[in-house]
C-alpha cells in the first residue's frame, strides 16, 4: 500500500516548514510495509514557500489556479501516478498529529472505508474573545461520528475518488462537494475524532467561506 499526502499551498512560508515537519513525523510512525508519498502543490505562491519545501526535500508541482480545487485534483492525481492507492490531504496552515497516517490505516484495515472525514482542533485562543472560543466549542462536535469536513483532515480511495471525478474546480467548499459525491455514489464514510490535525487560528482567510472566514465571523459578532 502506498499513501499520498498531499497539500496544497498558497503564500505558506510562514507555517509550511512546520506543517511538513508534523507529516514526515507521522510518515515515521508508518510500518515499513506501507510507503509513502509527500507532495506540496504550489498555486500562485509569491512567497518563500516554494525555497521552504526545497530546503525540506519534499516533492512539489506548480500551477498558477488560485482555485485550491483546481490545485488539491491536481496534487491528488500526480500522486496516483506515482503510485498512490490511498490519498491524505492536509493544510499548510495546520499540523497534524503523530499518529495522523496510523489512525487512517486502522481505520481502514479494521473496518473498510472509502473515505475519512477527520476532525480538526484550533492552535490558539489567545487572540480570541473567550465567547468566540465558546461560540465554536458549543458548535463543534468533536466525537465518532461527527459530520464535520475538513480539506485539511480529508482521506479517501484513489479509486474511488476518480470515480466520483475528483475534487471540483471551486474556490471554497471543494471538500464538502467531493464528501457529497462519495455519500451520492453509496461510498463508505468513516466520521472519525481519532484522525486528528491541529489547524490555524489565524483569521486572514486564503479561501472567502473556509475556516478562517468562519472563524473570523464568529469573532466580529463577538465585537460588536
């Protein structure tokens, strides 16, 4: 079995080192029967980004979309050329935990699953009002069985993820159209709290409706 990680950048150089840092970690923990495969699509970057992940060794492609759809289907198919039969997809904004890529597998060894949705804890509060922490706490189900997606905590079959067509050319909510195809198609659907990223607090969203948007919303009503 071969894993394709594969995340997708835009103007990183601030987080990436770590982000890459936290998946060779979980790549480590991997037994040696099962490979893997790191790849950073790089959409747009005017940053250091792109001399960031050269530093780290980590495989790269390029394209100039600034559609994070467009640029995770594009990742995600280099990598099932390369071999890839199972496909991990993480944020360069987030981390995620050691045992990321062994959760995924005894998922799928102990109960088939086509798919995975994870779940995702925020880096900090600190620069938060305690009622927007309180706001998310309330909103967030963080439990087996949860319906949270997440681009940044989203793994699935290679095959059956050209079945359904791949991640849709849009700029926001290409995880929750590609979750929907899979449940329109019969696919199986694993809502597990074990897989788990730690993600950015930050509120400058990249994408106008992901999670810094969210959170960013949830702030301003607090202020007002």
């Amino acid at each position: 079995m071969k894993i394709g990680i594969v995340i997708p950048a835009h103007n990183e150089a601030l987080t990436i080192t770590n982000c890459l840092a936290s998946v060779q970690t979980a790549i480590e923990q991997l037994p040696p029967t099962i490979a893997a495969y790191l790849l950073v699509v790089f959409d747009s970057c005017t940053d250091d980004t792109l001399a960031l992940v050269k530093a780290a060794g980590v495989d790269y492609i390029c394209c100039d979309y600034q559609c994070v759809g467009r640029g995770r289907d594009m990742g995600i198919r280099h990598a099932i050329t390369q071999g890839a039969t199972w496909l991990a997809c993480t944020d360069a904004d987030s981390i995620v935990t050691t045992d990321w890529l062994v959760q995924q597998i005894a998922h799928i060894t102990h109960q088939p699953t086509d798919m995975i949705c994870g779940v995702v804890s925020v880096d900090s509060w600190a620069h938060l009002t305690p009622q927007t922490r309180e706001d998310y706490s309330n909103h967030y189900q963080d439990i087996m069985g949860h319906r949270h997606i997440h681009g940044a905590n989203l793994s699935f079959s290679g095959e059956a993820y050209l079945a359904v067509g791949g991640f849709a050319p849009l700029s926001c909510h290409e995880d929750v159209d590609l979750v929907k195809r899979f449940e329109t198609r019969g696919y199986a659907i694993t809502w597990s709290n074990h897989v788990r990223v730690i993600t950015s607090s930050r509120l400058e969203a990249r994408a106008t409706e992901g999670f810094a948007a969210f959170l960013a919303n949830l702030e301003k009503s607090n202020l007002q």
